[in-house]
C-alpha cells in the first residue's frame, strides 16, 4: 500500500488555504501540521476546520523529511520567498495565487525550480476548486464546441472592507489587481485554447471606487491574443452585498461549432451552484455541473509521487505568472 503524501502549510492569511488543504485531504494526503505569522484573521476559522492539526515551527516543517509538500497562503509578496525556501529543502510547493508579485521573484523561482528539480505549482483556484469548469473541459476534450477561439472571463469580487487586513490595501503586499486576481482568468484563457503564450494586447488597472485607500485597484482588465484563440478579463471589487455568495463569476467558452457559458458560484433565479449552459448544433440545454469532481488534487499527489506533470505542467504555470506580471506593468505603466 502506497504511504499518503504528507503536507503542512506555511502561512494562513488568505482564506484560499481551507480549501487548499480540504482538497488534498479529500484527495487521500495527511495534513501534519501548519505556522503563520502571528494571529492573522483566518486563524480561527482555520482551527475550527483543522482542529487536530498541530501548529509547529515554519522551519521544523522544512526539516521534516516526512513532509512532501508544503501549501503556501501567507501575505502574497512573501510566498516566493518561502516557495524558494521549501524548494532547497526538498519539498515539492502548491502556493496560494498570485505566486510571486513580482519579475525578480518569479525569475528566482525558475531557477529554483531548475535547480531542485521540484514541483512548483498554484491553486487557480477557479479553475481547480469548480466542478463546472471541470465538466466544461471534458466537453471541450470532446469537441462539444469545435475549436476554442475565445475565452471572456470575468473575476467580480466583494471588498468585505471590515475583515480585510492591512496589506491588502498595500500595492507591493499583493502585488495588483491583475498580479492577483486576474491570474485565474489568464490561466483558463490559456488552459482552454490550447495556447502556450500570448501577446498582452491590453492592460488597464484602476481605483474607482475607494479613494481613501490609493494602494487598492479596484477594477482591472486584460485583452490577450495567441496564434489560437483570443481572451478578455475583467476583475473588479464591486460585488454588493444583496449578491448571495463572494462574486458571480463566469467564464464563456467560445468554440467554431457552439459555446458554453459557466455560471460558477451564483445564477441569480436559479437554486445552487455550477451552472453550465451548452450550445452547439444539436443541443442547447442548462446542465447542473456540481457533481463532476475536483480531479487536480489527487493528480497533484501523484505527480509529488510519480514526478509526472499530469495536473499542470510546470512551463504553463511560469507562463500564467509572467504574462500577470506584464500586465500588471503595462497597466501602470500607462497611468504613470
């Protein structure tokens, strides 16, 4: 019998990391123990999940040889940093996005990663934790919409000023609003048309609606063009309260033979979550996606295991992050 893979995480401060390590628990690992910085406003929901997981010192984590893989939530211009640090001690890394904030960060991770040989990997998590994006990409594999030439994603988001810490607000702490979250919609663009890099046509990033607090952006987008398809992003920060869930994300997929348009996490009139409406020559219907499955977690423990690269391959992750950062710097670039 093959022994679970062992992970601890190393920072706390973004609620992505419940998630993140729900998921590889659910996909069969063991979490053994996890630190962060001081007492950030995730803890106690963290606790309340993990209740047996003990918390342990950051570095006795990276000295444990029974510990593979190490899951990264802390303050984002941090996790490269510490990402470096678990790679030289052995251990294989599933970070939080945005994964590095900045060029040097990202150019240190590469070498890293082709020094150690070990995995470097992101939770994009709106891709990897919906069910709906998960049945999209097994219709798309079979030719359900012909061939993908456009991806429209849209991020909105709910600013839940009062729970929000201080580098949030911070421009390096996070990195940007395209840095941060515009990363899952870059990564989907990419994922779904097949495309290994792509020109970064247009960048904008902008603060609206808070003045107050001039390191915020609130609104961003992003055109992208490759040889296969085309992409626009939109993220933003505006979500209102009536809204029932964190933001309405959505995702169209447009093929040469039919679309399909994702509503993840709300479909205001609809009960639930994972809307996938279908459209092409033969059929046109609304399909409940929720039960497809989560198939990147347990691919990420046999990829730790196999050394294989059968959940994300390591030359599409650098991408999703360099072409974020060049937008990010041609947005700014064009308000300086």
């Amino acid at each position: 019998m093959t022994t679970p893979l062992r992970f601890a995480a190393i920072g706390i401060d973004h609620r992505h990391i419940y998630g993140m390590a729900a998921n590889m628990i659910d996909a069969g690992c063991t979490f053994v123990g996890w630190a962060t910085e001081g007492h950030p406003n995730t803890e106690d929901g963290f606790v309340e999940r993990f209740p047996d997981v003990p918390r342990r010192d950051a570095q006795a984590l990276l000295d444990d040889p029974a510990v593979d893989l190490i899951l990264l939530s802390g303050i984002p211009r941090d996790r490269a940093g510490w990402a470096v640090r678990a790679m030289e001690a052995g251990k294989d890394v599933l970070s939080d996005k945005p994964g590095c904030t900045t060029e040097e960060q990202l150019a240190t991770l590469r070498d890293t990663v082709a020094r150690t040989g070990r995995i470097w990997s992101i939770d994009f998590s709106e891709r990897f934790e919906v069910p709906a994006v998960t049945r999209a990409a097994e219709l798309v594999a079979e030719g359900a919409i012909g061939r993908v030439i456009q991806t429209l994603g849209i991020g909105p988001h709910r600013l839940n000023r009062a729970t929000r810490p201080d580098w949030f607000f911070e421009r390096d702490a996070y990195g940007g609003i395209l840095t941060d979250i515009a990363s899952h919609q870059i990564d989907q663009f990419l994922f779904f048309t097949g495309s290994t890099d792509a020109e970064v046509t247009l960048a904008r990033v902008a603060n609206y609606a808070n003045p107050d607090d001039p390191g915020l952006q609130d609104f961003g987008e992003i055109a992208l063009q490759s040889p296969k398809g085309h992409g626009y992003i939109r993220v933003d920060w505006y979500t209102p309260d009536a809204l029932p869930t964190w933001g309405d994300g959505r995702l169209t997929i447009l093929g040469t033979e039919g679309y399909i348009d994702l509503r993840k996490y709300v479909d205001v009139g609809q009960p639930g979550t994972d809307h996938l409406i279908l459209v092409n020559g033969d059929r046109c219907e609304r399909i409940d996606a929720s039960g497809a499955g989560l198939p990147f977690f347990a691919r990420l423990a046999a990829d730790v295991r196999d050394r294989t690269e059968t959940a994300m391959t390591q030359t599409h992750v650098f991408k999703v992050c360099e072409l974020s950062l060049r937008a990010q710097a041609m947005a700014e670039a064009a308000q300086a």
